[in-house]
C-alpha cells in the first residue's frame, strides 16, 4: 500500500493537515485532492475540534498541479480532475473553524488554490510564490487570487507567471504574518494557542460573519452579525466572558 499524499493528525481541539508527497513537491494530483477532501471531512465530523493548520512536508510547499497525470488521457478527465480539485479546496474553505496554512517554501499554480482556500496564510521570509497557469497553457487562479489581492494585480501575476517574493507577498495581502524560516514552526504555534484560548463559539461565529458578509452588502452582513450575536449570548457563557476581561483590564491598570 502506497503512502498517503494527505496526512491527518487529530487531538482534543486541533486538527493538523500536511501534503505528504516530497518526493513529488508536494505537486497536487487526484489523489491528493481526493484526501484533501476526505480529511476535512472527517475534521467536519469532530465538533471539539476548534483550529486547523495546513502545512506541508520537504522544502517546497506546493509544486502545483502534476502535469504529469494528464498525459495519455483526455478532455474528460482532465475536467473530472478539475472538478475533484474545486471539491478540495471548496471544503477547504467551508471549515467551520480557523483553518491556518504555513507555506514554507515555493507555492506555485494549485498550491496556492489550497493556500488561499484556509483562512489565512503564515509564511517563510524565504517562501515564493507563483501563479504560472496561462504560461503553461491552462486556466486556473482567475477567483481566489483576485479575491484576495484584488483584479488588477492578480491579472499581473497571471498574465507574467513571475515569482512573488515573501515580503512582497505580504504588502499585497495574500500573506498575513512573516517570520524567519526557522520561526515559522513557532509563529504557527503562537497562533493556534490565541486562537484555541478564545471561546470556540465565539471563533466559529466570528467565521461565519465574516464569510457570510463579505459575499453581501454591509446592511445585511449587519443582519447576519446580529444573528450571530444572538446565538452566542444564547448558547455561550458571555458573562463569564465579560468578567474575565473586566479582570484582564484591572489587572494591566494595576502594573507599574
């Protein structure tokens, strides 16, 4: 039996997902994208679970499609293939908790699809990035991407294919924190534990407010924060909260 190309790792409350194929750069094909869905699936399937990191094994996060699997075979399953690939990252994206990626070295075309579809991106100073697509006669990226860094530089990237460098990377948005190579480990660990401190109800509604509303106008992303606000003073312990916090603040006044 072959190795998984999509290792799941499961605790109390967290739920890690690494692309397992170094030997291939992590390169996404049917099977990865098949596991890919299956993991978080099964993520969906443990309510305790309150965060989710995305890594990957080797020195490359994601060499992007494996072009090599389309060889011999024809229109119709290379789109079935696509298809399996927007399943992925669609529930991906569709992860009722924090969903955290880590990309450590270059992401290119497909790689940066299952980057984009968590929730935020932590990388490497050194990490590239790379959306070559058109350059390699194929379409892919258009949506994502422009969501993310917005239409006119996503058509840059696309139409160039060049490589994007961490720090640039950051400027545009596409990556929310950098960190030295050898911190990226730690940066990643400092943001799972703020994220599992806070009130797990409160995390997934925070989610789902800003997923929701980002797809409709402020008036209604209003309608759908009040919903969630009341639902959490509802199911959640928001006065244990409130005291906490009162606590919190007494105690920064009373530091010299």
């Amino acid at each position: 039996m072959t190795a998984p190309h999509v290792a799941l790792r499961l605790s109390d409350r967290r739920a890690d997902v690494i692309l397992s194929r170094p030997e291939a750069r992590n390169a996404v094909d049917l099977r990865m994208c098949e596991e890919l869905t299956a993991a978080f699936e099964t993520i969906a399937t443990h309510p305790g679970i309150a965060v989710v990191t995305l890594s990957a094994e080797g020195p490359v996060f994601c060499a992007g499609a494996d072009l090599k699997e389309r060889q011999g075979r024809d229109e119709s399953w290379v789109m079935a293939r696509r298809r399996a690939a927007f399943r992925a990252y669609d529930t991906i994206a569709a992860c009722p908790v924090p969903v955290i990626c880590a990309v450590q070295g270059p992401l290119v075309g497909s790689g940066g699809e299952i980057a984009m579809s968590c929730d935020f991106i932590l990388a490497s100073a050194t990490a590239t990035f790379r959306f070559p697509e058109p350059q390699w006669g194929t379409v892919g990226a258009t949506q994502r991407l422009q969501r993310v860094i917005g239409v006119p530089r996503a058509k840059e990237l696309l139409y160039t294919g060049r490589t994007l460098p961490a720090d640039e990377a950051l400027t545009l948005g596409l990556v929310a924190r950098l960190a030295p190579p050898e911190g990226l480990g730690a940066l990643m660990e400092a943001t799972v534990a703020s994220i599992l401190a806070a009130p797990p109800l409160a995390m997934r509604l925070t989610k789902h407010c800003i997923d929701m509303g980002h797809r409709t106008d402020l008036a209604s992303g209003i309608a759908i924060e009040l919903a969630a606000i009341e639902r959490n003073l509802q199911q959640s312990d928001w006065q244990g909260g409130v005291a906490r916090f009162a606590r919190t603040v007494g105690s920064d006044k009373a530091e010299p």
